[in-house]
C-alpha cells in the first residue's frame, strides 16, 4: 500500500500535496487542527494565506516524516473517510515525463538513457553516462555502493532525478527509498543529525537521546549499529539510501565518516538488502573502494555539451551538422565573464532543444 | 549590473538570497508580492530546512543564492539587507553580511563555526572548490577547540611531565645529528615513543594539550590523535597516518600540497588487502600498511626545521585492542620517528599497549605534584575554613593520588573534619576508608542506605531505586515520591555521584569511586550483590518493553547483570543485542571470566589475557583465539600467530586450530610442515565427512603444494574439486550463492596458474638448455585442458556480480593474470582495482602481464634462480669470449701457434687460459683452498654462534641471522669465486663448476628464512637459496665422482664409455694410474654422500618438528665436498704429472 512518507523532499509531487490539502482544510482552525493532531506545532505556521501554511507544512512534514499522519489529520477534521484516496488519485494522474503521452515533448524509450527527466520533461541530465551505468549496477546489484564526486555545482545531485525518473519509469518496482540530504540543514550538519535523520526515514525508532556527554564519533557508531540491528533484513524489495551533499562546508567531518562507515556496512551486506548513493565524498580509502562504485564527474564543459546535444539530436532522430552543433554549444554555455550555474546551463539546454531539435524533429 | 533588478521576483530573489534562513515574513514581500507570485517563488527558488536552533524556515537553493550574489553589485545587496525587517543570529548569516559590507575578517579571527560560515558563502560566490586556508584553519580548529576547553576548565601543572616531553621534544641538535648518522651507517637507529601512564583526571590529556597549545602554540607542528575515535583504530597505522596528514596540512600551509599528495597515494594503495596482497585462498587477507616510501616523501616535504610532535591520547582504546594491531601501530610509529629525524611521538593514557622497553621514556603518572595537588584540593574545597598545613598534610599522606584528593575534599567539605588521622591509620585502603566516611555523613538514612549497594548497579534512576534496590536495601517497600527523593539526594552527591552519559538524566557512579569499591563489595557481601543483579535483570527486562525510549539502554543494562551473573551462554544469546551491548566491552574487566570469554566471542578485535584464555574451555579458547590469530597473520605477523596456535593443545596432543596452523606454517615457509598437518586434518575431517572442511583443507593441501612446485599433486587435488564444483553449479537450485562463487573460482584460477607456471618453467628450461648446450629435454609440460578451463571460469567470473569480485582483491589479480586477455568485462575491474597501483593508459595486454606478475609472484621462486642462472652464464660466457680473444692474441704474438690452426684454437677454446694462473695460484691450490674452506665452514658457523649466541640454528643458511653472518656470506662468495675460475680438466668440468660457483654466490646472495615471522618476500627470497642449494651441491656432487678421472675425457671412447668416464667410472683400460684405488674410493664415496644428503633432505624434513635434520644432513654434505676436493688437491699436489695446467706450463 503506497504511503504517503515515501514522498521525499523535492519530490514534484509535493505540490499537487500542497494543493490538496490547501484546498482541503482552508479554514485556519481546521489547519491548526489538523497540525496538531500530525504532532506538528501550528504556531509554526500562522501565515494569514493558507496555500502558504500549507506549502510550509507539507515541506517541513516530509523532512520529519509525518506526511501520512498529516494527510489522516487533514481527513480526521474534514470527517472525510475517502480525502486519503482522492489525493491518491491525483498524484496518480500526475503527468511525467517517463510515462510518455501526447503532451510529452521529449520521449525515451529507454528510461535509462533519458536526457529530461521530471514533470514535463522539465529537468535536464546532462552527460552523466558513468552515472547512468552506476544506476544500472546497483539496481542489478552489480554493485551495492555509488559515491559520486565532483565539484560545487558539477550535478552530483541529479542521481535523485535520474532516480526519481526511474521510479516513474516503473524501472524500480516496490524498491523504496530513504533519502537524507545536508540541505535539509540550515546551518551545521554533523554525524549524529545525519545518522538519526536516516534512521527515521528508515523507519525505525532508535529509542536514543543525544546529548549526554558520549562523542559523536561513538554515538555514530552506536545509531548505525542499531540501524544494522533493527533493519529488516528479511525484505524483498531493496530499499534504496541516499546521502546527498556531503561535500558542503557546513557538514562536519563526524557527517562524512558515518557515510564512510555505512559504506563498509552496507558493502559487507549488514544491510541487506539496500543500495547506498552518497553524493559529495571527495576521497574513498582503498577499502571503501573495495565496496563502492566510484563516479568522479566532471563540471559540465564544452565537449561533454556537444556529446550531450549530438546524443539528443540523435535520439530525436536529428543530425546535428557541425555549425549548428558549435552555436547550440556556445549559445548553452554562455560566453560571459560569469559563468553559468548548472541551473542555467540545464534552462538554457531546454529551451534550445524544445524550441529547435524537437521542433525540428517535428518538422517545425 | 543593475543595482536592484527590477521586478518581484527579482526583489524577492535579492532579499532572501542575503539571510542564511528566513520566514516569508522576513521579507516585508506583502507591499510588492502577491500571494501567487509569493508561492512561485518559494516553490520554485527556495527550500525548507532546520536552522540551527532546529526551527523549520526557509532558504533559496544554493544555485539561486549563487547567481544572486554574483550578479547583483554591493549596493544592491546592503539596500536589500536593509529594507528587511529581522535577520537570523547564525555564522552564515554573519559571513553573509561581511560580504555585503566588504568588510574582510582574516581567517585567524574565526572560531571554527564563523569559519564555516564563511566557507559556505565561498562556494555561493566562487564556484568551484574550497579555499585551502579557510579549510586548513578550520580542520586545525577542530582539533584543537576541545583540547583549549579542557585547559580552561582545569589545569592542574604536571609541570616535570611537562618539561621533560618538552625535553624530548627539544632533543639537543648535536645528539638528533649523531643519531641520524647512526641511523644511515647501520639502519638500526630507532626513536621510540615517549610514554605516559596515569589515572583517570591525573592529568594526561592536559599535558597534551598544553604541548599543542600552551607555551609552545606555533613553535612546533603538531598533530593530536586520540585513540577514543574509534575510526582511528580500526584504520590501524594507514588511518592514523592519513589524520596526522591532514592536520599538518591544515597548520602549514608549506606542505599542504605534498600532504594532499601523499594523502592520496596513501588512500590508494594502502588499507584493507590490496590486489597485490596475497594468495585468495588463504583465510587471512594481507592487509597493506604504509609505504615507508611515503614516510620519505613526507620527511622531504617537511623542509622546516620544527619539530613534529606526535600526540596520541587514550592509549588504553588501544591497549585494549588485539596486540597485533598494537604491536603494528608501535611499529609504525618507530618507523615514522625513525625516518622523519624530526617527529616525536608521546602518547598517553590509563593503560599502555606497550611495555617499558617499547619505550624512549615511561613516565608513570601517580600522583599530582604537591603544588599542583594544592591547587586542586583548595578548588575542590573552596568554602570550608582549612589551612593550607592541614591540605599539605593530606597531600602527602594521599600521595597526591587525584581520587583520593577528591574524597579527601568531600570528607572536608561534607564534615569539617581533618581527614589526615583517618588516612594515617589506615594501613591501607585510604580510598575505601575516605568513601565510608562520606556515606557516614549522608543526612538522609534513606540515601545513605542505598548509596552503597547502589554502586552494584550501573545507573540510578527513581525505577531502580524503587524496583532493584529497595528491598536489598532493607527500605521496601518505596513509593514513586520517596523513590524520586531518594534520587534527589544522591544527585547531591557530587563526590559519589554524576549524570550519566546516556543524556536521560539518570545518576551513575563516578567511575573511578565504583572501579575501587565495586569488587569490595561484591566480595563482601555476595548475597546481596546477586540479589540486586537479579532484581535489575527482570527490571531492565520489563522496561525494555514497555517503557518508549528506553529500549536500547535497558537492554544494554539487562545484558550487564546478565553478564555480572555470569550466565551460560544460552541465556545470554535468548537477550543479545549487538548494538546495545558494544559498550559493555569497555567494563569488560568487571565480568566473572566466563562472561568475559562470552563477550570475546561477540566482540572480535579485543585483546585476550593469557590468564583467560587459561581459564577457557577447549571450544571457548577456539572462539577467542581463532580471530586473534588471524588479525595476526593479517598483520605479517605469522611467527605470533603459530606461537598463539600451539599455545594449547587437544586431549589427542593435535592442534586445535589446525586449519590456521597450516595457514601461519604456510606463511612462515615451513611447507612440508604444513603439508604434513594439512593431510592429517584432512583425513580426519574425511573420517568425520565433514563436506566444507575437507574442502578448506584440499584447497590449503593444493595452495601448498603448488608453492612447493609439486604441481602434478596440487593440480590432480584441485581437478576434484573443480569436477564437484561443476556439478553442483549444474543443478539449478539452490542458485550459487557469492560464497560459493568465490570458492569455485579460487580453484579454477588456481589451476589455471598452476598450467601457466607448469608452462612458464618449460620454456625457461628449454632456454637454459640451449644456453647450456645440451640439447635434450628433461622437463615435460603435462598436458593441460587450459582452452576449457579458461572458458570454464570466464563464463563463471562474468556471471558473478562485480562487487563480489572487488571485495576479493587477490582473486580479481588472479582472474585477471589468468583469464584477463578473454574477458574485457573482468579486465575492466581489474583495472578498477587496480586503480593507483598501475599507470592510468596501461594497454590491455600490459595490465594482464601486471596482474599474472603478481600472481606468480606468489608461487614462483624456481624461476627467479633459473633467470639469475641464465645471466650469470651469459656473464661467464662473455668473459670466457674476451680471454680466449686475449688468448689468441698472444700466443698469435708470441709465435707459439698459428692463430689460424683451427684444431689447436679449438683445444685453447676448451682450455682457455686459466685466470687462477694469471694471479699465481695454481689448480692444485685451488682445490684444497675450495676442500679447506668447505671442511671448516659448518664447524666454524656452528662453534662460533654457540660461543657468542649459545645458539645452534637449524640449517646453516639460517646462520645468516646470527652474528656468523659474514663469515658464511663471505666463505660462499669466496667459494663461488675460486669455483668459477677453477679451471678442471676440460669443459665439462667448467661448466660443473661454474654452475657450482653460480649456486655458491646465489647461496650466500639469498639467505634462507628466518625461523620465525618471515615475511613473504623473506619466504619467497629463501626459495632461492635452496633451490642453488641443490644446483650446487649436486654439481658438487658430480664432481666429486669425477675426481676418479685424472684428464680430460679420452678420444676414441664409446657413448657408453664416455657417460661411464663421465661420472668417475673409467674402464681401467681409461686409467693412468695417476688416482689410486684409495683415492677413487674416497671420492666416489664423498659424491654419493652428497647425492644421498640431497635426497634424504626433503623426507627427513617432514620428520616430526621435534627433530629437524637439516644442519646435520647439510654439514655432511659439506664435509664430503671439502673432503673430496682437499684429498685431490692434496693428492694432485704431489702428483708427478700435474694437471692439465701444470702439463700446458710444462
């Protein structure tokens, strides 16, 4: 049965969510109600605008957890016994970008090597093929580890899309996933926060309380070793974990060496059966080597632009010339003193293929 | 650039992109923005997350916050700031605000968090990468923070502890100069650690920390390492290597390019097993320690002339783990003191690891100096009227113990009274005496009967109280309210009692009060101890049930009284939590022993007593000894490990471990050893069809015979397997699991190596033949199905998953030598694996050749010997050219024979000119030189080492480690020399003798193993002195029959004849009379002596350990070779007609 908790943060249907419950409990007290009841503190979320209480709340009751208590809350006060099932419905029709359809104006047959992933298509995954085969080993359990490296803004994150892709794509039935990123945090991020953090989106109540005098590298230790205890090793479906963003300054090292010590635990198979994407690990001693597959990817660059456009071309049934490949690549980078952050190069790249190669294509 | 773009958006995105957090409210965004465009925004540019007080706000996304304040000019931003109407109060924010003032902070005014901050903001605004001194700044701050909070917060001197690490540290520059040249004449300088050892609160760690940030703050580097980061020890040496790296690169700026450096090559090639490491079929994986190449890199990096101090703290993590690990760590840090002249490494903690004699200096930390002791008692007393005699008079009756100081300080605080007439009559026991004068003067009875039985438990909380203590405590029955006040007043006790680390508020023991008094009262009173064990069991047993938030603790509490129960092992396994109970292995010490074995089991890695082990049962020894043993074979430490193994013995006198044994014999070199007990157990495990263990042990039996090149054996073993293995891979269920995967192609790679080595010494010895011109072939390469076999384990290699094959190093060498050109797939990780060991554009081809390389490497020695054979020939062969050209040259000159006489060149070809001659030493005198020297040797080695060692090794090769060293290298060389210029009667003899020589200088150029901890490369060296061992002395041997002949081979014989003539079997017809009856007796019975010394050495070496012939057999040997050459020496000698020397000169 699908639940709601397995929505993760970004998720894009998180706003159809955000609309439902919106338009649902418009009214403030029953908001308030509603809040309470999911454990969650209203006063939190007094904007005078619901739709912007609402945007809030969802967010903040993904990032702990509590979305299927919220949306029970929400059918609770409404005394609405099918809200749970029309919201399912909703999200069910949600277009995307791997389910294809006449609005689609990319389309891939193979979701594996799709270049726009994301509600209509929206984001761009540019380049990435070592990435891509990561993804494919650990979904055949080639491999059970992926780190992936890179500079600031070189797209380390963009597994999440690809991944997210797939799931819609229906290429990861019944898998699950647990995903943590640093950027949940506003401000410092440490070992223990990212180890609780994960445990809860596992699912499993550790019973512990930090803040006695323990160090963080021992209490580390201690969650993961609970998490290894209690995880349920009995499932068939593989449950996908995700570590985002351990390259960020504001993630103290105690962060990086629990990513660390999961690798070895789960390349070992202490938690079986799961796959481990870490993103932001800038060096793998030679025994987290052993276990994970190590993908150091570039910053996106002229030639990685010019594969990428040639193999969308390609897929839209285009033969780029050479001219046309050099304008495209200039006109995608920018030639600006300031370079381009990889959101604008992925916007620039959309708008070039949408409104050229697949009109193109169209014959537009 | 526009100041401010115009536009909501724009607005919106240029105020929210200068607050690290914000709540839309923040923004004042209700005058311009409407609700929808609003919602746009937040959904579109910005995310919810925690701030650092954990309120839920929101922030732009990076890549939004990056463009904004990149692209929007200062004055735009300062306007944005100030049109805002709250601000956050964190580090980013501060960072944020910087920036937009332009104001500049230098990056040593930055506490660790601002540093942060302002690192974060470097990524919005510079892109890519991370600025080194921000980073070196922080990294260094977070070592150092926690080390500035301890000195602040007590201080208590140890100021000659102090001075003295500083007199290490210092070490005059005269001494550190003759050190180091002492250090390059004889290799044998080491600079140990100092050491401190000392009670909890004795004052380590502060003089630590004042080392790195006292007085002496930025004179030398530093690095501080402390073992309670349990990373650091489970990484052993590479792990702490890699953070002493990384702190020097974060103070220095100087090195911290050549330290990224390092820190990468470290990373990559040390570790865990790395694909060059060892043989897959071994149970224990070689795991890779730090290159002592990098240590130079390091000490060339380290151009300044400050020193480098080495701190390491809780050294007792580290005395509790097994000793191989500390043994290896001790090692490396010699290694690292030894070859950077500048490092010096303290450590410190409440336990040592290591002995006295592993030390520079022990310094034993007692008791405080009497001023640092006064500093302390009149803080811990401050509000009490006492004169500073009365607090001296403390001082020196407690000898400044620090726990005793604070029970003396609580007596004085709780009573008033002097607690020095108390301390003077106690003869003993000041603690215990202190501790019951304090409960004497608890006020409430309630408390005051509980506070003692109390220490039986662990924690206190008002449950415990009330459940577990009361009624032991003779106050049941309790309430919640009088539970709870009971709890209240221990709180009080400050001196008895302090918060628990778990952070629920619960009471614990102060440590070092309970370590004192806990055996006390369990000895005591043994009725009531059990009684309150037991009650905490069934309490902990509910509450981890029933009470949320308490499961993992109570169940961790539940399993220590168990524990302290000393409960059989099926009970404790019914409640065991892995998790919970980890941290009971730091109190391992109070258990009973049998729950202390129990434990061992659970937890591998912690050092076992030797008076546990003692106290173990026959299975109990095997549990905790068995992973020992591997850790040290692991750790190269094979000679510890055997030594560990025959530790205890079965009731049948057989190993209890065999299957280890065979695998520490293996490593140590002592094959026939391991043969010998490999075939033992595994016929008794046939006895017993014990399917998995015979097939461990086939698989050792055949790992040892191939190093023992009896590849026929170790092939025809391992095609059974191999048949077993096909069939069951030929059922469909259940499918191979990765174990078997593993194993199955352990033996296909093995005999895929075997065929590759079987045919790799062919071809060598085809050349050799060549080279020794005797065409015929006495080696035939065994007919091989290798094209099936190959295809056998790709088909099996590509169908296991890749991770299974990259947690096996060795085996993914092993598939890459053997069937690497056949399968890209497993080249491909191959080269993942491979990774940092092997040049990044290797071909194909080349990175097969490496992987077979080091696959051979561990089996062949043979070829090593062969190759050396073949170049010293080609040497001896151009140097024989040269002469004979010389030759010609001369006698051309001189008239006596037409050069151009091709008959007579041919003669002067076979009997070149004899370079012994050339130097005045005569063939006669060369021979009884060779007899002399062979006949003293051994009786010289052996005296000599008796008189100095009172030792007698075991081979004569093994004299090479004791002080006769030179002596036998010296006499083999010499040997080897006067071998190879020997000139004989024909060619025949030359190359005999030549092959003697070549086999006397390998015997001395590769020693034989050492008896004990032989390294591999050792073992592998030692192949090669045996293997030129026998070269020699059955070239010896042959020459020794063919002292019966008196000349060159006559003309005119038969085949048969000349082959009789040959070996020192001449018709008498072929006589001359010149060697008498006696004299052929002697050497014929001297050659076969040393034939049957030869074949006797390999059966009589697999005799029991008790008696090893070897010295014996090879001291015969030699006596017959000096024999045989001093009495043809001798005889030749007073021989009318000389040899063929004498007769040319004639």
């Amino acid at each position: 049965m699908f639940s709601f908790n397995e929505l993760n943060r970004g998720d894009s249907r998180l706003i159809v969510v955000t609309r439902f419950l919106a338009r649902a409990a418009h009214d403030r007290g029953e908001r308030e109600t509603a809040l309470e009841i999911a454990g969650m503190p209203p006063e939190l979320y007094e904007r005078d605008i619901p739709w912007l209480a609402w945007l809030a709340a969802v967010n903040d009751a993904v990032n702990q957890g509590k979305l299927e208590a919220l949306v029970e809350a929400v059918a609770t006060v409404k005394l609405d016994s099918v809200l749970r099932q029309s919201l399912e419905r909703e999200l069910a029709n949600m277009p995307t970008a791997a389910a294809g359809g006449d609005r689609m104006w990319y389309q891939c047959v193979n979701p594996w090597d799709s270049r726009f992933v994301g509600p209509d298509a929206s984001r761009a995954v540019i380049d990435r093929s070592g990435l891509r085969s990561g993804l494919r080993d650990l979904a055949r359990e080639q491999r059970r580890v992926l780190v992936i490296s890179g500079a600031a803004g070189s797209g380390k994150s963009h597994s999440l899309l690809l991944i997210e892709h797939l799931q819609d794509a229906h290429q990861l039935i019944g898998h699950r996933f647990a995903i943590v990123s640093t950027h949940e945090w506003g401000g410092e991020v440490t070992g223990v926060q990212l180890a609780l953090t994960l445990a809860r989106r596992l699912g499993l109540d550790l019973d512990l309380k930090p803040g006695g005098d323990e160090l963080g590298d021992a209490l580390v230790r201690k969650i993961l070793d609970l998490i290894a205890g209690r995880y349920p090793q009995d499932q068939a479906s593989p449950c996908w974990i995700i570590l985002d963003g351990l390259d960020r300054p504001l993630v103290h090292e105690s962060a990086r060496d629990m990513a660390r010590r999961l690798i070895v635990m789960v390349g070992l198979g202490a938690l079986r059966p799961t796959r481990l994407i870490v993103t932001g690990l800038d060096e793998l001693t030679n025994e987290e080597r052993r276990y994970a597959s190590w993908e150091r990817i570039p910053v996106i660059d002229d030639s990685l632009m010019r594969e990428f456009l040639s193999a969308v071309a390609g897929q839209l049934g285009y033969q780029l010339r050479q001219g046309e490949l050099d304008a495209y690549v200039a006109g995608v980078l920018g030639s600006g003193t300031v370079l381009r952050t990889l959101g604008e190069v992925e916007d620039a790249v959309i708008d070039l293929v949408r409104t050229r190669l697949a009109v193109s294509h169209d014959g537009g | 650039m526009a100041a401010e773009a115009p536009g909501t958006a724009a607005t919106l995105l240029t105020r929210a992109a200068v607050l690290s957090v914000f709540d839309v409210g923040w923004l004042n965004a209700d005058d311009f923005a409407s609700s929808d465009e609003l919602i746009g925004f937040l959904t579109s540019a910005c995310e919810r997350v925690i701030d650092p007080e954990g309120t839920p706000r929101w922030r732009l996304r990076d890549d939004q916050r990056g463009r904004v304040l990149r692209s929007t000019e200062r004055p735009a931003l300062r306007s944005a700031l100030g049109q805002l109407s709250h601000r956050p109060d964190d580090a980013v924010q501060a960072a944020l605000e910087r920036f937009v003032a332009g104001t500049n902070a230098p990056p040593d005014q930055l506490d660790a968090s601002a540093l942060r901050g302002q690192l974060q903001l470097e990524r919005w605004i510079g892109g890519a990468g991370v600025p080194g001194e921000l980073q070196g700044r922080l990294d260094w701050l977070t070592v150092t923070d926690p080390l500035r909070r301890l000195l602040t917060s007590k201080l208590y001197g140890r100021q000659g502890t102090l001075q003295n690490c500083q007199e290490f540290i210092d070490g005059g520059v005269e001494e550190e100069a003759a050190a180091e040249r002492q250090r390059v004449s004889s290799g044998s300088f080491l600079v140990l650690p100092f050491l401190i050892e000392g009670v909890g609160g004795s004052g380590k760690s502060s003089v630590l920390a004042q080392l790195i940030i006292g007085p002496r703050d930025g004179a030398d580097l530093a690095a501080y390492l402390s073992f309670d980061r349990g990373w650091l020890l489970d990484g052993g040496p590479v792990a702490i290597f890699d953070e002493l790296l990384r702190q020097l690169g974060a103070q220095w700026a100087g090195c911290r390019a050549a330290v990224t450096d390092i820190r990468s090559r470290l990373r990559g090639t040390a570790g865990v097993s790395s694909p060059a490491g060892d043989i897959a079929s071994r149970a224990a994986q070689s795991v890779q320690s730090v290159d002592q190449e990098l240590l130079g890199v390091l000490s060339r990096a380290l151009t300044s002339r400050r020193r480098v101090v080495v701190l390491l703290d809780s050294l007792e993590e580290l005395a509790r783990r097994d000793q191989a690990l500390a043994d290896e760590v001790h090692s490396f840090l010699v290694s690292l003191a030894s070859a950077i002249p500048s490092v010096r490494v303290i450590a410190a903690g409440r336990a040592l690891p290591w002995t006295s004699a592993q030390a520079y200096r022990l310094e034993k930390l007692i008791g405080l100096d009497e001023e640092d002791a006064l500093a302390l008692l009149r803080s811990l007393t401050t509000g009490v009227r006492v004169t500073e005699g009365v607090l001296r008079e403390v001082i020196t009756l407690v000898k400044g113990n620090p726990l005793s100081l604070h029970l003396a300080a609580g007596v004085l605080n709780r009573t008033g009274d002097n607690p020095s007439w108390m301390i003077a009559v106690t003869e003993d026991n000041v603690q215990g005496q202190l501790y019951s004068r304090l409960l004497d003067h608890i006020r409430d009875p309630d408390v005051r009967a509980v506070a003692h039985p109390g220490l039986v438990v662990r924690r206190l909380t008002p449950g415990v109280i009330k459940v577990v203590l009361a009624e032991p405590c003779g106050i049941a029955p309790l309430d919640d309210t009088a539970a709870a006040r009971i709890f209240t007043g221990l709180a009080e006790e400050a001196t008895l009692c302090e918060r628990s680390p778990d952070g629920d508020g619960a009471l614990m023991h102060r440590l070092d009060v309970r370590a004192i008094m806990l055996p006390a009262i369990t000895r005591d009173r043994p009725g009531m101890t059990r009684q309150i064990h037991e009650a905490a069991v069934e309490y902990y047993r509910w509450t981890a049930g029933t009470v949320p938030g308490d499961e993992s603790v109570s169940r961790r509490e539940e399993l220590y009284h168990r524990l302290m129960l000393g409960q059989d092992r099926e009970a404790l396994d019914r409640r065991w939590d892995q998790a919970a109970a980890r941290d009971l292995t730091a109190v391992m010490d109070e258990f009973p022993a049998s729950s202390q074995l129990y434990l061992h089991t659970k937890f591998e890695g912690l050092r076992v007593a030797a008076a546990l082990r003692m106290s173990a049962t026959d299975y109990e020894w095997q549990q905790v000894t068995r992973p020992t043993v591997l850790r040290y074979m692991e750790r190269g430490q094979a000679g510890s490990a055997l030594a560990l193994i025959r530790e205890r013995r079965g009731p049948d006198g057989g190993s209890l471990l065999p299957e280890e044994e065979i695998e520490a014999l293996d490593r140590l070199g002592r094959l026939p050893e391991a043969l010998k007990l490999s075939r033992g157990t595994r016929e008794q495990a046939e006895r017993q069809s014990d399917v998995a263990r015979l097939r461990t042990l086939i698989v050792s039996e055949a790992r040892i015979l191939e190093r023992m090149r009896r590849w026929a054996t170790a092939w025809d073993l391992l095609a059974g397997l191999a048949e077993l293995d096909r069939a069951r891979r030929a059922k469909p269920e259940p499918p191979l699991d990765d174990d078997l995967r593993i194993q199955h192609l352990i033996v296909l790679t093995s005999m895929l190596r075997i065929a590759r080595n079987e045919r790799r010494l062919a071809e060598r010895l085809r050349n050799l033949a060549v080279t020794l011109l005797l065409r015929f072939r006495w080696y035939q390469v065994p007919h091989r199905p290798v094209a099936d076999l190959t295809a056998e384990t790709v088909a099996l290699a590509e169908s296991t998953p890749q991770r299974v094959l990259y947690a096996q190093p060795s085996l993914l060498r092993d598939l890459g030598g053997e069937i690497g050109e056949k399968s890209d797939a497993v080249l491909r990780l191959v080269k993942g694996a491979l990774e940092g060991l092997v040049d990044p554009g290797i071909t194909p081809a080349g990175l097969v050749a490496a992987a077979a390389l080091d696959a051979t490497v561990t089996t062949a020695g043979l070829g090593w010997a062969v190759s050396l054979f073949s170049v010293i020939r080609r040497a001896v062969g151009s140097i024989s050219s040269q002469r004979r050209a010389r030759k010609l040259a001369r006698q051309a000159s001189r008239g006596w024979r037409s050069a151009s006489d091709s008959s007579q060149d041919y003669q002067d070809y076979k009997a070149p000119l004899n370079p012994a001659e050339k130097i005045g030493v005569t063939q006669p005198a060369l021979r009884l030189s060779i007899g002399s020297i062979a006949l003293l040797l051994p009786f010289v080695l052996i005296a000599g080492n008796s008189i100095l060692n009172n030792v007698v090794e075991p081979s004569l090769g093994s004299y090479y480690y004791s002080p006769m060293r030179n002596i036998l290298v010296c006499a083999y060389s010499v040997l080897g020399a006067l071998m190879l210029v020997y000139p004989g009667y024909d060619v025949a003899d030359r190359l005999l003798t030549n092959l003697a020589g070549a086999g006397a200088f390998a015997f001395a150029l590769f020693p034989a193993a050492p008896a004990h901890d032989a390294t591999p490369t050792q073992t592998l060296i030692s192949y090669d002195h045996w293997t030129s061992w026998f070269m020699m002395m059955t070239a010896l041997a042959i020459m020794a029959l063919r002292f019966a002949n008196s000349g060159p081979t006559p003309t005119g014989l038969t085949l048969w004849q000349r082959q009789r003539y040959a070996l020192g079997f001449p018709n008498p017809g072929e006589m001359d009379g010149r060697v008498s009856a006696f004299e052929a007796m002697v050497y014929r019975s001297c050659g076969f002596i040393i034939l049957a010394g030869l074949a006797a050495v390999v059966p009589l070496s697999m005799l029991p350990q008790a008696y090893d012939p070897l010295l014996e057999l090879e001291t015969v040997a030699m006596v017959a070779f000096g024999t045989s050459w001093f009495v043809k020496g001798r005889a030749s000698l007073f021989s009318p007609v000389e040899d063929y020397a004498q007769r040319e000169n004639a």
